[in-house]
C-alpha cells in the first residue's frame, strides 16, 4: 500500500494537482499535509503532520 501511496504523491507533485486518498489504514496518515475526517456524515478538516514518504 505504501508503494503505491508513494507512487501517487510523486505523480501529484509533478503535475502540480492533489491526490485525494480515502484510507482506513492510520499508519500513512500522518504522511499527509491535510486530512479531512468524515465521521457519521459530518466532515472536519484538519492539518496533518506532513512527513512525507522519503
């Protein structure tokens, strides 16, 4: 699943766009700059820890 994460970001980067990922998995979350929860049909945005995938 990483390889694939990782992949995503590279592509999203060279074109410049965002890559929206819907995930379960808490383990890739803090790789990612913004994170919006959805919780019983209510959403919240929130700022994510950004580390990347280096």
């Amino acid at each position: 699943m990483l390889a694939a994460i990782r992949i995503l970001d590279r592509m999203a980067r060279q074109c410049r766009t965002t890559i929206v990922v819907v995930t379960h998995d808490g383990k890739i979350i803090p790789t990612f700059k913004r994170i919006c929860r959805i919780r019983d049909g209510v959403s919240r945005e929130g700022a994510g820890e950004g580390r990347g995938f280096e």
